[in-house]
C-alpha cells in the first residue's frame, strides 16, 4: 500500500486523500484475489474497470495480479462475455457448467 501510496502522492494527489484511496484498492484486490476464479470472472465482466485498478494497484505493490478469473480482459467486449469463458463451477462436489451469458444480467443492473 505504501508504493501505490507515493505513486499518487507523486502524482500530485494530497497525502490527506491518498491513505484513503490505497487502502480501497488494497480492500478492492483483496475482495477480488479471495474469491474463486468462477467468481473472478463473473465479476470481472460486470465490473472490468474495478479489476484494472486492481491489477494497477497489484502492479506497484508486487501482488497477485491474476485477478480476471477464468476470463481475460479482452474477453470483455461492451459486457459481454460468452459461458465458455466463465468455465464450470463446483457445488457440493458436482461439476456444474455456468450456462448463463451475463449481457442481460449487466444491462438489468446499469
């Protein structure tokens, strides 16, 4: 949190915002870096911008960087991303297919 914090401070951003802004990216990788790739990716296509700064965030600081889950960045498309990107999940030991196109679910949200 503390390169990410001198890189905004270096970039002119007052020291009385930047601890705020740094530990949110930092609780924001966090979130992110915690949950299953399955999840990663379902979030990553609601949210890509989110997952950037993280990833901008995990740069400075030396962290995980593999935040997109079983998708990529340039899998997204205008919120799109197809169910052979999202993969499959596991439940209660069973293998479930996510056969859900998410384009619905994030136009419903904007």
């Amino acid at each position: 949190m503390f390169l990410f914090k001198a890189k905004l401070e270096k970039a002119g951003i007052p020291d009385t915002r930047t601890d705020y802004l740094s530990a949110a990216l930092e609780d924001l990788h966090s979130a992110i870096a915690m949950c299953d790739t399955v999840n990663r990716s379902w979030f990553a296509a609601m949210y890509p911008d989110a997952v950037r700064a993280a990833i901008d965030f995990a740069k400075v600081e030396g962290l995980n960087q593999d935040l997109w889950g079983e998708c990529r960045e340039g899998d997204i498309k205008n919120g799109t991303i197809t169910t052979e990107q999202i993969g499959t999940t596991m439940i209660g030991g069973v293998s479930y297919r996510i056969t859900q196109n998410l384009t619905p679910y994030i136009e419903a949200e904007s």
